[in-house]
C-alpha cells in the first residue's frame, strides 16, 4: 500500500487532496497544527488516515513531529497562511513567519523525510500566482512563492530520482476563503479568467495528482489559474 503524507492536511486544498489519495487506496497522514484536531479530522476522512501535530513554524521540532511517520512514497506540502503585508506598511514579525514557513519549513520538512523516500518517491510543494499576479499587499506572499521555484529547481537536482514538482493555483473558487467572498467580487476575477471559470478544489486535486505520478514530471511548477496571463 502507497503512503501520502500531506503536510497541512486538516483543511481546504490539503483535506480534498487526503479524501481523493484515501480513495485511491493510499494509506494517509495529514498534518495540522493541533494535535485534537488533526486527529479529529483524519476520523471523519477515514479508517487508513492518521493525524499528526505539526507547525512549520516550529522548524527545529519538524523531526520530532515527523518521527513516527517511517516510509514516504507520496509527500504535499500545501500548508499555507495568508498574509497582508505591503513594503510601505512592512510588518517584519508577519514577514519573517511567513517566509520561514514557506521556505525554511517546506525544506526542512522534505530533509526530515528524504531518508524516509525511494527512488519512486515523489514530491509537490505549494506555490501560488500572487509570484506573478501580485497585488496590494501582497509583497510577503509574492515573494515566497517566488521562492518555491527556486526551491523545486534545487531540489529536483539534489534528490534525483525523485522528483519533485511545484503547484501554483489561482483563485480557486469554491475553496473555503474564496467561496465566502461576495458573488460580485468574484464575477469580477471569472470576467478576467480566459476559460469563464475560476479553478475549483477538484482542478487542484487533479493537477495534484498529475504531479505526484506521472512519472516524467520534473522540476515542474504547473499553473492552475484559467489562463490569466493571456488576459
């Protein structure tokens, strides 16, 4: 039986992505930053899901966090967290989290769990658009995901065979921060969307999905936004 570990698992992206990878027959860990509701969660998903305590954050703790977890055929990182942050109005504490988050915690968390992988192994990190579309305040975000193609290209070299791949969504729309947003608001980014849709949870799921196994994938950063920079 393959094994998934989803790093920020407990909710949106990351929770559609440990439903699907259970229902192909995966054994599952996701990964939240309480230890109940990780556990609680990975119920409701269920018989074959584990839930972990984790905090990217907490980069020195990621080993011990990730002890238990002994093989890794499939590894996501899809922990995320937003920040509103602009270089006129710079919060360095904000800046700093996010940043050690995205950058030094995805990477610490692959060098926690490489011994733990095979040659088959593969791995999908989560970037996101706001690297290319960038928008008021969103100097943090952009950056760091900016970051996250440097960081697939350097590690697709030093970890091959494995591959490693990196998704980048757009507005996804049925997403849970999305979704609760004023129809207006979203009318506005489907009008400049090419394909007269946003990206849905299960878009995301697929390219996920796409990126984990098709084996000639590598070194990728997929883009799942509808087209927006023809626009």
């Amino acid at each position: 039986m393959m094994r998934t570990v989803i790093i920020g698992g407990t909710a949106g992206i990351g929770l559609e992505v440990a439903r699907h990878r259970l229902a192909r027959g995966d054994e599952v860990v996701l990964t939240g930053r309480d230890a109940d509701r990780a556990a609680a969660v990975a119920a409701t998903v269920g018989d074959g899901v584990t839930g972990l305590a984790l905090d990217l954050n907490d980069t020195h703790g990621l080993a011990d966090a990730l002890a238990g977890v002994d093989t890794v055929d499939r590894l996501v990182v899809a922990a995320i967290e937003r920040d509103q942050n602009s270089v006129a109005d710079y919060d360095v504490d904000r800046a700093t989290r996010l940043a050690v988050l995205k950058l030094v915690g995805y990477t610490e968390v692959v060098h926690t769990l490489l011994s733990r992988m095979h040659s088959e192994s593969s791995v999908v990190l989560f970037g996101g658009r706001a690297k290319d579309r960038p928008y008021p305040g969103s100097v943090t975000v952009s950056t760091v995901n900016g970051g996250i193609v440097g960081l697939v290209n350097a590690l697709a070299l030093e970890m091959a065979p494995i591959r490693v791949n990196a998704l980048h969504p757009g507005i996804v729309g049925d997403s849970p921060f999305w979704a609760e947003k004023p129809p207006a608001v979203l009318d506005g980014y489907v009008s400049r969307t090419p394909t007269g849709r946003l990206a849905t949870m299960q878009d995301i799921v697929d390219g996920v999905d796409f990126l984990l196994e098709n084996r000639a994938v590598n070194g990728t950063n997929l883009y799942l936004d509808g087209g927006w920079l023809v626009t």
